[in-house]
C-alpha cells in the first residue's frame, strides 16, 4: 500500500522544475563518483587512497539517498519504507567517508566514528525488516546523522588547520562544497518545510546540492 506524502510537504513538491533539478543532482553525483574512483585508481599514494575512497562511497550513498527520495514520492511505493531507504544510504555513506579518514588521516579514533555511523546504519535496517519501530528508528538515525554531519565539517575544519600550501587551499574549498551539499539536504526535511515553508523556494535545496557536488568534485580532480 502507498503511504502519502506528509501534509507538511508544498503540495507541489516534486512536481515543477525541482522535480528536474533532483534528478539533475543525480546525474551529478553519478558522474562526480566515477571521476573519484578514476582518480583513485590513477594515485599511487596508499595514504590518500583511503580517503578519496572514502569521499567516492560517501557521494555514491548520498546520490542513492536521494534516488531512494524520488522513489518514495513519485512511483506507487511505501513512502515510510523508501524513506527509511534514504536515510540508512545516508548513515551508510558517512561511515564510509568516516573509515576513509579514520584509516588515512585521524588514527587515535580507534574508528569510534564508523563504528557509531554502523549503530545508526544497523538500526535502520532493523526498522526496514520491520524488528524496530519506524519512528523510533527515524528519531535515532536523525540524530546520528546530525551528529555525524557536524563531526564531518569539523574533521574538515581540523584538517584546513594542520595543512599549508596547495593542500590547505584544497580542503578549505572541499569543506565550503561539504557545508553547501549537507545544507541541501538538511533543507530538504519535513523539519524545514514545516517551520520555513513557504518562505523557501522549492529550487534552493537542490541547486545547493548541485553546488556542493560539483564543488566536491572539481577541487579533489586538481593535481
């Protein structure tokens, strides 16, 4: 059975030009995950490796996130269940983008960050075979989720620190194309629509995105 789309959503969410500029994000990310595994296979550092193949998963399960989004609200689906979908890519990604950097950049973590992200992940999965209860779960993984998206910007922030150079100027603009992605998709929530709509424009969580991405991307491709 079809669940609806929450009353607090426009009722034109994906129904105008955003609908377009979703699916443009997708395309998007497909493209920038292919670049980054390219780039990966062509380094010869084992120490950056682990990293750019952490960012490389990260975007992957970020752009399926949001396939899984479009899903839920345009084809004949379980709303509850492909959101839920969503959410577990999101988890998922930034544990990999957190293994990436725990294994190449921050060891004295012991990998405490990807083994938290893996909770949240694990839990999600249990809502989605119906062992957790939905809300329940939704309430945990978006507090970890949060609470991951802030760790994410100040692991960015701690790095722009310690480096000088070229270096420095790179993960300064990675962290602005961080911030903006993750403003995309924080603005695209049932938290926002309900408290900002119809102030905010349906484009904006999208463009952000697309910024965020190309961003990302077009920084890392440089030497």
């Amino acid at each position: 059975m079809k669940l609806q789309l929450p009353d607090i959503y426009p009722s034109d969410y994906m129904m105008t030009i955003d609908y377009y500029l979703w699916i443009a994000v997708v395309a998007i990310g497909l493209i920038s995950v292919v670049l980054f595994f390219i780039k990966v296979h062509k380094i010869e550092s084992d120490l950056q490796k682990p990293y750019l193949y952490g960012i490389s998963f990260f975007l992957l399960l970020l752009t399926l996130q949001r396939v899984a989004y479009i899903i839920s609200v345009k084809m004949n689906v379980d709303y509850n269940f492909w959101t839920n979908l969503g959410y577990v890519c999101s988890l998922a990604g930034m544990m990999c983008f957190f293994l990436g950097i725990e294994k190449s950049v921050i060891r004295k973590t012991k990998y405490l960050l990807s083994l938290v992200s893996l909770i949240g992940v694990l839990i999600g999965l249990l809502a989605l075979i119906d062992i957790i209860d939905r809300d329940i779960s939704m309430k945990i993984t978006y507090i970890i989720s949060t609470l991951a998206t802030v760790i994410i910007i100040i692991l960015f922030a701690w790095m722009i620190s310690k480096s000088t150079g070229s270096i420095r100027k790179k993960s300064f603009i990675t962290f602005l194309g961080v911030v903006v992605l993750f403003a995309g998709i924080m603005m695209d929530s049932e938290l926002v629509y309900g408290g900002l709509w119809p102030t905010m424009p349906l484009i904006i969580p999208p463009i952000l995105n697309s910024i965020g991405l190309i961003t990302i991307t077009l920084t890392n491709m440089r030497k």
